[in-house]
C-alpha cells in the first residue's frame, strides 16, 4: 500500500479542464491537460517555474540527447506535491509528486512503461535537497533548470514571494539555498548561467547590507 494519499484522477470528474484531442480516446490524459491542470493546482507559481524550467532545459542541453515530451511531462509534474491539493505536512513534495505522477497521472496518458519511468525518476530526484545521482539526462537536465530557478533575480523574487513580510527570515533562507546550490552544477551551459545568477544575487546582497543601514 502506498504511504501517500492517494489522488483519484478522473477524467469524468474533471473534464470542464479538459483540451480534447482529436484522434485520442477521450479517457487519454494529454500533454495539454497537464499543462491546464498545473496552472490550476499549482496557485500562482507552479505553471510559470514549469516554464521557466523548460526554458532552462532548452539553453543547458546542448549536445545533450533527451525524450521532450517526457522532459514536459516531469516539468509540468515535478512540483505537484507541493501544491495545495496534494501537499501533506512533513513529506517529501518531490516523492509525492513522482507518486501521484506514477500512480495515478501516467499511466492514463498513451506514453510506454518506459517513458513514464523516465519521467517518474527525474521528478522524484530533481529536488537539490536530494543526495542521489540523476537517473538519466531528463533527470539531469530537470534538476539543473531546477536548480537554477533559485538564482539570480528570479530566485530573489520567490524567496521574497513565500514569505513571511519577515526580511531577515527570507534572506536567511535565500542565502542557505543559494550556498548550497553554488558548486552544484555539471553541465556547462548551466554553469555559466549559475555563474551569472550568482554574481547577481551577490551584487543585490551588497546593495541590501548598504540600503538598510543594518536595520534589516
């Protein structure tokens, strides 16, 4: 028995969400869906990181040979776990997102039993939290673009955006996630991007410390 709550996803019960199709059996869960659903579940963060991840993965791939449309499934996937709907106190959101992902989304799309564990495993290791290898170049390559949403100015505004109206808080935050994703990356393109990320959160650091007279 699986230790998550299960998800009942039902075509039936949801299909007002729904792009249908046309050549698909109306109870196949598309690409499409997911992407409507994310922006559903996922309040007002979860379907822009997926794009954004996805606009990563394409400016850190190179040379690098990948499933897209997998690699868009797990984008659209990976976070499921933390959204409100799913989200359960204390657990792990990038194991719950790979089980409900496995359990209950996957095998009601059309994709082989390899693909869906594909995408099963670069969710359920992207998180930087987790000490494990990727599993694959989708793994690595969700990972990295994951990794590097934390940075930079994007990754100032999220910290910024969860809260609380508590600036310390947020910049104590901010700053341990920063060191620990700074010697992270392996792949070049994403490398260089940290690089510059970093030096920008650095320079606004910098700024912060000088602009608030040390009354943060």
């Amino acid at each position: 028995m699986s230790k998550f709550p299960e998800f009942h996803f039902q075509y039936s019960s949801i299909s007002a969400c729904y792009l249908h199709t046309p050549g698909l059996e109306s109870s196949l869960v598309t690409i499409e869906d997911i992407q409507k659903l994310t922006r559903e579940y996922g309040q007002a963060w979860g379907y822009p990181h997926a794009c954004r991840v996805l606009a990563l993965v394409e400016r850190i791939s190179e040379g690098i040979s990948y499933d897209i449309l997998a690699m868009r499934y797990a984008a659209y996937l990976h976070d499921w776990g933390a959204f409100p709907k799913f989200h359960t106190p204390g657990s792990d959101h990038a194991a719950l997102s790979a089980e409900i992902a496995r359990t209950q989304i996957l095998p009601q799309t059309s994709m082989p039993a390899h693909t869906i564990d594909i995408i099963v495993e670069a969710i359920a290791r992207h998180d930087y939290r987790d000490p494990r290898p990727p599993s694959g170049p989708e793994s690595l390559l969700l990972r990295e673009a994951d990794f590097l949403d934390f940075l930079g100015a994007i990754g100032i505004a999220r910290e910024l955006a969860w809260g609380p109206n508590d600036i310390p808080r947020c910049l104590e935050r901010l700053i341990a996630r920063r060191d620990a994703l700074r010697n992270r990356f392996t792949l070049p393109a994403a490398q260089a991007i940290a690089s510059r990320r970093l030096t920008e959160m650095d320079h606004f650091l910098n700024l912060l410390s000088e602009e608030s007279f040390g009354a943060v």
